[in-house]
C-alpha cells in the first residue's frame, strides 16, 4: 500500500494520484490501481490495470505508466467495487489496448 498517493506519471506527463488498490482475493495480488485522474474539482475515479505500470520511482513517488494521460484521465469511471464486473474489465482492457487476462 505503500504507493498510495504516489503520482501517476504518463508518457506526456501527470495524469492523477493512486489513491487506492483493488486486490484480487484468490492470491491477494494487485487488480487495479484506483487512480483520481487530474481534474480538477470532478471527484472522479478510474481504474488502471497493473499490467500498465513500467516502473516504480520510490525515491520521487511517481508511478510510470505506458499510455498518454488522455487515454488515463478518459477511462471508465469507477465508484466503488461493485462496479467491477466482467463487463467492465473487458471495457478496461479494450479502452487501454490490452489483452484478455489470464
């Protein structure tokens, strides 16, 4: 949990705050990161698959992500984790060009 609040940094610059996980209970690894996009005043929540992250600065507590903060800020929005359904997942995946999880 120790990257909540770290930036999310995108190929053209910041794209949000993680502000929460979502974990997958069978095995208690990360499902999503619950990212507030950079907007201002909106309070709104998008998720963001792990499979993105290309690396981790600890030092500057910044999350790099592979995609431009457009595509991140433009997501699906998610308020709360009865919205993840199979449904969504398959939005999340077509929306940030990714594969079908395993």
């Amino acid at each position: 949990r120790e990257v909540i609040g770290y930036r999310v940094q995108a190929r053209d610059g910041r794209a949000g705050r993680i502000e929460d996980l979502v974990f997958d209970l069978r095995d208690w690894s990360i499902y999503y990161l619950v990212v507030a996009p950079r907007l201002p005043f909106t309070g709104r929540r998008v998720l963001l698959d792990p499979r993105l992250v290309g690396r981790i600065d600890w030092g500057g507590r910044r999350v790099h992500v592979d995609r431009p903060a457009a595509v991140i800020r433009g997501a699906p929005p998610f308020a709360s984790l009865a919205d993840i359904t199979p449904d969504l997942a398959a939005l999340l995946d077509s929306h940030f060009g990714l594969g079908v999880r395993g």
